[in-house]
C-alpha cells in the first residue's frame, strides 16, 4: 500500500500499473495459450485511467496479446478518487468491447461509490468488507445489503464479496445474495497456486444451495 501511495503521489502510478500488466501476461504466458485454468485480475489505479499514455499503452500491449482475452480482469481501485468520470467510462468500454471484463473494487467503502456505479459500466463490484462488516452488526445491515446486491443484479453487475472469514459470514452473504466471496476461509494470499488445490473449505458450499464462489 506504501508503495502503491508513493506512486501515486509522485504521478508514477500509471508505468507502474502498466509494468504490473505486463508482468502479468509474461505469468500467463507460461501456460499453454488454449487453457482458461488460470485468470487473473489486475488492479489499475483512478490515476491512472486520466493518464492517456497509459490507456494507449495498455491497449498496445493487449493488442499485441489476443490470446489473454478471458484470461484477464481489470480492477479498478479507488486509492486514487477519480474526477472526470466520462473519462473513465471510455476507458472501461474500450476494455469491455476487447473483451476484457471491469471490475469496481472497494465498493461501498465510501458514498461516492455509488456515484461511480451509476455513472460506470462495469461487469462487477466488489464489496468492500467495511460493506460486509458493518450490516452484519447493524439491525437493518441484511436489508441494506440485500437491497445492494438486488441493485447490482438488475443493472446486470455481479457482486463479490470480500474478507468472508467465517462460515457464519458466508452464510450471510448467501443469503444477502452476493454472488462470489473471497477472503482468509478459502485460504490466505500464497506465491504457491497449489495452496488452492483443493480450494480450503471448499465443502462449504455444498451445505449453501445456489452458492458460488
């Protein structure tokens, strides 16, 4: 996070984010082209999506790597707020019509995430765990966040859930509708994929019907 707010504060954040793009697709490359096993998704920082060398950039570099198309996810995160929204937007589309899905992280960890959902076509939100946490404890959290997910779902966006810890959270989730979780019950972060192979706690889901994750 340190090094993530340094970039941005000294307006390095865009090669930066592009160096990580690239990295990336030099990780996939190890793999056979034709195998959808691994997808990763890539986090791009508010700051960067103003910056034009970094769009033309990165569609270069997409342009050059057909063959990643359904392989990567573009994250985009809100460490750096972003003010010109139409902006944004273009940028979002120019990703989704190569057919690279968008996804909105930090949802709900702040108003203006609502702001950017109506203005941003995005594929899918994550839920923040501040937006996980806080309804759990809160007497009319399960309606909040059911009436979130129920938002999301008839604009067509799909929702994750973050930092699910405990069984009784995704329980809750479940039943608020999240359609993916994520977090430290199915494993914390490891250099070493086969730490998820079997995913940890994967038996869950067969007690939660329509459960995904």
């Amino acid at each position: 996070f340190k090094t993530i707010t340094f970039a941005e504060e000294v307006g390095l954040i865009d090669v930066f984010d592009l160096a990580m793009a690239r990295k990336v697709i030099e990780w996939l490359n190890r793999f056979p082209r034709n195998s959808n096993r691994y997808r990763v998704a890539v986090n791009v920082s508010g700051f960067s999506i103003g910056k034009a060398s970094y769009l033309s950039g990165l569609l270069d570099l997409l342009r050059d790597n057909p063959w990643t198309q359904g392989k990567l996810m573009f994250e985009i995160t809100e460490s750096s707020r972003m003010s010109d929204l139409e902006s944004a937007n273009r940028f979002i589309q120019a990703l989704r019509t190569r057919r690279y899905s968008v996804c909105l992280d930090d949802f709900g960890a702040g108003a203006v995430s609502f702001q950017y959902l109506s203005v941003l076509d995005v594929d899918v939100v994550k839920l923040d765990g501040s937006a996980i946490r806080n309804p759990q404890r809160a007497p009319k959290g399960r309606a909040f966040l059911s009436s979130l997910t129920e938002l999301c779902r008839r604009m067509d966006v799909q929702t994750v859930a973050e930092m699910i810890d405990s069984p009784e959270t995704l329980e809750f989730c479940r039943d608020c509708g999240c359609n993916y979780v994520q977090g430290y019950l199915f494993g914390r972060p490891a250099l070493d994929l086969r730490a998820f192979d079997p995913l940890p706690n994967s038996s869950l889901f067969k007690h939660l019907t329509g459960a995904r994750g």
